[in-house]
C-alpha cells in the first residue's frame, strides 16, 4: 500500500521539537512496519516546499540550515521506504480541469496539483494535517496522523 505525504507531515517528521512530531513519526512506523510493501510517496514539490520551510525562522523556533534540509530531502526522496512521484505531461492540464470543476482559488494551487500527480498514480490516501483542504478531491482519502 502507498500513502502519498504532504509538506506539513514531512516538517512535523524532521522537526522534534513542534508538537504534531511524536504522533506523526509514530502513525507514519506504524504503517511502514505493517508492510515492507507499504511506501510513502512523495513529489519533488512536497519537498522543495518542506525545504522552504523548514529553513525559515518566521515559521520554526530552530529552523534547519539549508544544508541540513537539503540532506534531509533528498535522503527522504531516495529513502527504500519511499515512492518518489513526478507529474506528467498531463499533470497540468489534469491541475487545471481540477481547479476548475472545484472553484478553487489560486491559494489552492499546489494542492490541487499534488492531488492531481497522486490521481495519475493511483494514489488514493494522502498523509495531511490539512485533510479539508483535499477533502474536495473524490479520489483522494486525506488522512490527519496529527489527531
């Protein structure tokens, strides 16, 4: 089974000292321990955003230098345990028709172009603490490890 992972479950795994961190390491080794089958997808987006984040003193107490972020994303990215997923020709015309059925507004646009490489892949559970920001897909099962 694969579970895709959004930015913020990746900034709560690499980050011990935010408060979602115990329960998103332990919800993500359990479901890789069920399975050796079991894979966490991720996109190349996802994680340059984790980067961007993760570095940025506004948003972290001790914000990671970007050195260290830059080590962490791509061990993630290459990690046995991951799927690493990349969008298609197709992916932004998909993004588009997404973003047009739904009426979403340009803060979504990230978001529904994840939804939208997670579709194309058969990817159907994504890990987010932002489970109604996805809860707009009919093909995706957001699921909050946070809670």
């Amino acid at each position: 089974m694969i579970h895709a992972i959004d930015t913020n479950i990746l900034v709560y795994l690499a980050v011990s000292d935010v408060p979602q961190h115990s329960k998103s390491r332990k919800a993500v080794d359990e479901f890789l321990s069920r399975s050796e089958e079991n894979r966490i997808a991720v996109t190349d987006d996802v994680l340059l955003e984790f980067v961007h984040v993760v570095t940025d003193p506004r948003r972290l107490r001790n914000p990671l230098r970007m050195a260290a972020a830059l080590d962490w994303a791509e061990a993630f990215w290459s990690g046995r345990e991951t799927a690493p997923l990349l969008p298609s020709p197709m992916t932004f015309t998909r993004t588009l028709e997404l973003l047009r059925a739904q009426r979403l507004s340009r803060k979504r646009i990230r978001d529904t172009m994840l939804a939208a490489i997670l579709e194309e892949n058969g990817v159907v559970e994504l890990l987010t603490a932002n489970v109604a920001d996805f809860a707009v897909f009919s093909f995706l099962k957001p699921i909050d490890p946070t809670r």
